[in-house]
C-alpha cells in the first residue's frame, strides 16, 4: 500500500487571513519534526498565488518582506529535504490586496472557472513558473483550490500545455454548492487510480491525465459535535495552530448535511478528523486487496493542532509496513513518458 500524507499550505480566506508564522512557518516546522523523527516525506501542495502577491507587495510595504522571506525560505527547505512541492492554485489573489495594514481578500472568482480562458492560461504558467522558479524542480501534479476542478474542459488545454498531467483534486462523493465552491464527484470511479481525457469523473484507458484521488471516508455527525465540543472546551492540545478565519464553503443545505446524516468526507490530518486515520486505513484495505493501492491523506497546516499530530505520528507508526511516498518518487516513470511526449 502506498501511503501519500499531502498538506495544502495556505493561508485562511475568509475575513481574517492570519499570521503567516502561526498559520504556516510554525505549524508546518512541527509537522516537520513528525516527517523527520519517522523518516518519511510529505507532499505539500503549494498555494504559491500567495507567494506572488507577498513578492508584489514587499517592494511598496516592507512589513511583507519578511512574510515572504519566510515562506519562500521554507517552500526551498521542504524541496531540499526531499519533500514533494506541487502546485495548488487559488485564483482568487488575482483580485486581492494589501492596503498597507491588512489583506483585503476579494473572492468572488474564487474558482479558476470565473476567470476567461485568457486569463485561465496565463494564471496557470505564471503560478508553475514561479513555483518551480522557487524550488528548483519540475512541477507536474496539480490540486485545485477548493477541489473546485469541474467543468474541466475549460481548465484541461492550459494544464495540459504546462505539462501539469497528474492531478489529485477528487475524493469519492464529494460533493458542495456555494457562492464560492462548486463540485460533484458523485460518480467518479471507484480507483485509487486511473487516466482520464476530458472529464476527471470517466475513465479512459490512454488519458493524458492521471487522477490519483484523495481517499475519502464516510464520517456520521458525531464527528463534527465532538470536534465543536473540543474546541468549545477541550485541552489546549486540541486548539488548532492557525488564527485566521476560514471562507465559508458549501450551501446552508451542505451544512445541514454532515449535522443529519453520515456524508463522505476526504480522509484528513486536521483537528479532530485525525482520530479516523485508522479506521480509514482499515476500511480502505478492506475494498482494496491489491497491494499497489494508494491511500492519499490530506491537511492544511494552518488547522493542525498538538493532537492531532500526535495521532498522525500514531498512524504512522503503527503502519510501518506500508510504504510512505509522494507522488515524484512513485509515478517517476510516468514523468519521464511525459517529458517525452512534450
């Protein structure tokens, strides 16, 4: 089994972003002690829009240039370390702004769907570019800001001419409709994974495109009680480092949902969510007999907490036997075919 522990690193979006050492630098070198202390690598999936803008910003207000020192300095040391660093974009740095004292954070296009195909374009390599600019290495693995991925056909040229052809966006059932996110993965096949051509949800055996799905694992509503009762009154352990706060997704019906009934929810690092890795893990086997299956964690560093790296370290010890990757090491073979054909 293949295990892929990735982390969207970013910064809250809604109406307050956060401290970058808090949200980011800090939780992220206490996830590193983790990596290191287990001997294994993590995929960090780079929102690099906001990289962009601290650089823009720094020349006109200096309070930013040591923001951005800090990040680019740890998005080089996790590439160094031989951490995967791959491209995840939220467009919506496009229409923000710093005036001096705080992010004004625009985010009525927050999908790259709300952008023109132009504009698609040109987003998509100024974000590559500047991220591989910054690492040194060839990026090649794309994750969608909110897994907001579909329609695909208008996001599919622009990723296919930057050779960005391995995408790890989707989980199995998710689903969400809001003002600012909107996807459907009802019907995606059910494959740890498998190429596709024009739509992440239909296989087709030649696709240029390689899906390699977030798992995903049904939680009841308990779960989310138990994760408001610890915040509300748990041990500081449990408190999330991040002190942003985060952009509602989903409609007030997507909300009512995971408070009813059992809803699929990726398998995740974050808060609380964390004491399901197990039971994820187990569940998974039990669908997947095949040993070349991959198990893809994700998290985001700004809602990590004490607790639950202390679980992830339990899980990562407990599962010695399988194999911790990323998706450089375990689909090198694939990247050179790719490298050929553009």
């Amino acid at each position: 089994m293949n295990i892929f522990i990735t982390l969207d690193y970013e910064m809250f979006f809604g109406s307050k972003l956060g401290n970058l050492k808090t949200s980011i630098i800090k939780p992220t070198e206490q996830l590193l002690r983790v990596a290191d202390k287990n001997n294994v690598k993590m995929t960090f999936f780079v929102d690099i829009g906001y990289v962009i803008k601290l650089k823009q910003y720094k020349v006109q207000h200096t309070a930013l240039e040591e923001d951005y020192n800090l990040i680019a300095e740890q998005v080089k040391t996790l590439a160094s370390y031989g951490h995967d660093v791959q491209l995840h974009i939220h467009p919506h740095w496009e229409d923000s702004s710093f005036d001096g004292s705080q992010w004004n954070m625009i985010t009525h296009r927050y999908r790259l769907h709300d952008f023109s195909e132009d504009e698609i374009k040109d987003i998509i390599y100024r974000y590559k570019k500047a991220l591989e600019e910054l690492t040194g290495q060839k990026i090649f693995t794309y994750r969608a800001g909110g897994w907001c991925i579909q329609p695909f056909f208008k996001i599919k040229q622009a990723l296919q001419d930057n050779e960005l052809w391995l995408d790890s966006t989707l989980f199995n059932n998710g689903r969400a409709q809001g003002n600012t996110h909107s996807y459907n993965f009802k019907n995606m096949p059910k494959k740890s994974q498998y190429r596709f051509e024009n739509d992440p949800l239909e296989e087709v055996k030649n696709g240029y495109f390689l899906e390699v799905p977030i798992s995903s694992y049904k939680v009841s509503p308990l779960l989310y009680l138990k994760t408001y009762f610890f915040k509300k009154f748990g041990e500081k352990k449990y408190n999330i480092y991040g002190d942003g706060i985060g952009l509602s997704s989903g409609s007030l019906w997507d909300k009512l949902k995971i408070l009813t009934y059992p809803i699929a929810m990726p398998v995740s690092i974050d808060g609380y969510k964390s004491t399901l890795l197990q039971k994820a893990l187990d569940s998974f086997q039990n669908l997947h007999q095949e040993k070349e299956e991959n198990f893809v964690i994700i998290g985001h560093n700004k809602l990590l907490s004490d607790f639950s790296l202390e679980n992830l370290e339990r899980f990562i010890q407990n599962n010695k036997v399988h194999n911790f990757t990323v998706y450089s090491n375990e689909f090198s073979n694939l990247k050179k075919e790719h490298g050929k054909k553009n």
